[in-house]
C-alpha cells in the first residue's frame, strides 16, 4: 500500500534560526502537510468516489468509519475536560453538539447511521462497533488518547486536518450522487453538513495554534501534532484496503451479509 509522502524532520530548517517562522510561512508549512499527507490522495477513496468500489467495500467503509465518526465528541469532551478557560470551552463545545446533535434529533452520528442504512446495513449494527477491524480501533483510540494527554495546543493542532476536509467532502458528494443508487440528500447528508460546519472549527482552531505556537519548538510540535493526525486517517484507509479490497479480511471483523438491515437480509 502507498504511503503518505514524507515531510523533512520538523526540527530542520534550512536557515538554521532559532526564531519562529513568521505566521504566514508557519500557516503555508500546515497546509503543506495536508497537500502532501491528507487522505485524499489514499488510492481507496479514488476508488470510492470514482464509483469502483463494490457494495460490500462501501459497507465496509461505512462500518469502519463510524469507529472514527463515534469517538470524535468523545475526544472532544477528553479535550475540555482539561481546559480551565470558560470561553475556550464555550467554542469548543460546540464540536460536541455538530456531532451528537440533540437530545432527539440532529447530529453527524444520527446523520452517518442514515448513511448505514442506505447502503443496506443495520443502524444498530453499526452502531454497537461489531465487525470494526482491531486497525481502526487501533489508530482511533491512538487518537482519542493524543487529544487526551498531550499539550493542548497539539491537540487543537491535530484537528487542523478540517482544513482539507471540504475538498474531499465536495469530492465525495459528488462521486457517490454520480455513481451510486443509494446517494441522496438524506444519506449524503453527514458530507453536506460539514461543509458548513468544518469551516467554522478550522477558522478558530487554525487561528489558536498560528498564536500559541510562538516558539520554533511549539511550531515543530504543532505540525508533527497535524502530521500525526494525517497518519491516523491513513492508517484506518490502508487497513480497509487491505481487508476489503485485497481480501485479507481480518479476524472479528465484518464479513458480507451480517449486520444488514431486515429488507436486505431477507432479499
């Protein structure tokens, strides 16, 4: 499998000043990470998008990513759990409730099991985290407990990843309307909710890291902090490719024909 391209060590630069980058280079170094390391360039969505995917890949998917769509309000509440600014927590909170929605209604994890069930799983098969590959787990937990212990400004740094995400979100939206029967507004819903959404958080969380990083050893922890998230999401992309694509399936993980929905068990 292809791996993401790899950045010189952080620690280098070719000047050799010991002073920060100026704010807009330091920006231009972030964004750089993602043109080189951001998931969209992983051959598995290619795949996706370009409509090669087979029903049981795009399950696969869609059962895999809800392990990764699950925790991030749960990572989230570990990130606030450690912030003793009240106006930090007023705006950061609001990622939890994008994601968990209301008590009844709303929500990217209410949006992304409208997803499962169109393309024919169980909702609440999907929702109990049976059949997610120990490789998912693997790098999602791995992510949780970064936001959860390390500093707080390589913790927001790490979420910079929502700076690439509405280019794949457009991407995908129009992909899957092109070349899937199950897209439509209801199950696409989760992708064109982000759009709006994710610019709200990068706005804040890119703006707080270019002012804290304010010591050439805070930007070097910054982006291996934004790196290392890259890392995450490809990780969790190679294991379904080679699970599902290549045929390696694991073991507990989701094989064909379980957890569907009644109508299509039945069919």
């Amino acid at each position: 499998m292809t791996q993401p391209a790899a950045s010189a060590p952080f620690a280098e630069h070719p000047s050799g000043r010991a002073q920060p980058q100026p704010r807009s280079e330091f920006e231009a170094r972030l964004r750089q990470i993602g043109a080189e390391r951001y998931h969209d360039l992983h051959p598995f969505h290619a795949r996706l998008h370009g409509g090669q995917c087979s029903p049981d890949e795009v399950r696969a998917w869609v059962i895999n990513r809800w392990q990764y769509q699950s925790r991030i309000p749960m990572k989230d509440a570990a990130f606030l759990s450690r912030v003793e600014d009240p106006q930090l927590r007023r705006i950061w909170r609001s990622r939890i409730e994008d994601h968990d929605g209301g008590v009844d209604e709303g929500g990217g994890i209410r949006r992304w099991l409208a997803l499962a069930q169109a393309v024919g799983l169980d909702p609440d098969y999907v929702a109990s985290g049976k059949g997610v590959m120990a490789a998912t787990r693997f790098a999602v937990d791995a992510y949780v407990r970064f936001v959860r212990d390390m500093p707080l400004l390589d913790a927001v740094a790490a979420s910079l990843t929502e700076m690439f995400a509405p280019k794949i979100h457009a991407q995908r939206i129009e992909g899957l309307l092109q070349h899937y029967d199950f897209a439509d507004d209801t199950s696409l819903s989760y992708f064109k909710r982000r759009l709006s959404e994710a610019p709200k958080d990068v706005a804040f969380g890119l703006n707080y890291v270019l002012d804290h990083a304010d010591t050439l050893e805070k930007q070097d922890a910054a982006a291996a902090a934004l790196s290392f998230k890259t890392d995450v999401l490809w990780a969790q992309l190679d294991a379904l490719w080679n699970g599902y694509v290549e045929g390696n399936t694991p073991p507990g993980a989701w094989r064909p024909g379980e957890g569907m929905a009644r109508a299509q068990a039945g069919a």
